[in-house]
C-alpha cells in the first residue's frame, strides 16, 4: 500500500472550511487505496486522519516527545520520535508521495525539507528517489510564486525557470490531489 504523507496545519477547528476539506481529502485517499501519514495531532492532520478512517483506510502519525499530548484518535500507528529534526525526516521517509496543506512555519519547514531534498537528489539517497510533491493552492501559491523569481537571478534571464519549479504541483481541490497521485504512483 502505498502511503501520503500530508503536512498541515494544527489549528483549524472541527467544521472549519479547511478542516471539512481535508477530512474530504483523507476519505477520498482512503478510497484511493492509499494509507495517510501526517504528524498525528490536531487540526489538518487530525482531519485528514478522521477522513481516511472513516473510509476505512490505514493512517499513520509522526509524533514527537517534545509535545507530550498524545496522537488524535483517528491514528492507528502512532511512531514517536525524540526530536522535531528526526519527526521530521521520518514524515518524509514514510511518504510515497506528499500533499502540502494550508500551514503555518511547521508545514512550511515540511514543505521546504521535502522540496529542497528532491532539488538537490539527497531524496534519493535517503528514500529511493523522487515523489509526487503536491501543494495546495491558492494557499502556498504565493510562496511557489516568490522562488520562480530565483530565475531572474540568473543572469537576469526573466524566462530562466529554476529546476526546483518542476518539482511541485499546485492542486486545486482534494479530486485534483487524488487524479495527480494516480497518475504519478
């Protein structure tokens, strides 16, 4: 079973519109056949996990001891880790493919890990090579929008596209993240 590790926010409350979407998007995962993995607390994660159990599907959390609490109740593994560098690798070592939803510096620094890991090969070295790499727009467009300015550095060529901009996929809706890792798995 191949497995989605899914980065997110901690905060959105139960009936939010973020915390519905990516309740919808664990089930739609779940359907797909795939197990999801996430940092195992509140928020997205707890929501992603609650979709995917409720669809029956297998979920996992990267814990971590420096938060003491314990995993939401939607993870079936919980994996504990002893440091946020080490929660952190491991969430990127359990993924087949990753999905980047709306966050704070905590997403970000998944986000940035797992991208930069893929731009320089380290990835490969460390898990088998590149992954899917989905980010959900409009959220993290501006974000994807201030390092395609990296080209302009270049030389001042305005048409130079960084190769770190091929790794990413913006996604629209939880439907469009689920058809790209068919595709891409």
């Amino acid at each position: 079973m191949k497995t989605v590790t899914v980065f997110g926010s901690a905060l959105p409350m139960e009936g939010s519109k973020a915390y519905v979407e990516a309740r919808h998007l664990g089930r739609l995962l779940a359907e797909a056949g795939y197990a999801v993995c996430n940092g195992g607390y509140g928020g997205l994660m707890e929501a992603s996990a609650r979709g995917a159990r409720e669809a029956g599907g297998h979920t996992i959390g990267i814990t971590c001891v420096i938060w003491p609490r314990p995993a939401n109740p939607f993870i079936v593994d919980e994996v504990r880790t002893q440091n946020f560098p080490e929660r952190l690798m491991t969430l990127i070592e359990r993924g087949d493919a990753y999905l980047t939803l709306p966050g704070g510096t905590g997403t970000l620094a998944e986000l940035a890990l797992a991208w930069e890991m893929m731009n320089k090969g380290s990835l490969s070295k460390t898990v088998g090579g590149p992954k899917p790499l989905l980010v959900m727009a409009p959220y993290w467009q501006p974000v994807v929008d201030c390092l395609q300015q990296e080209g302009q550095l270049k030389n001042g060529d305005p048409n130079w596209i960084a190769p770190a901009m091929d790794i990413v996929t913006l996604i629209q809706t939880p439907e469009q993240a689920v058809e790209e890792l068919r595709k891409s798995l």
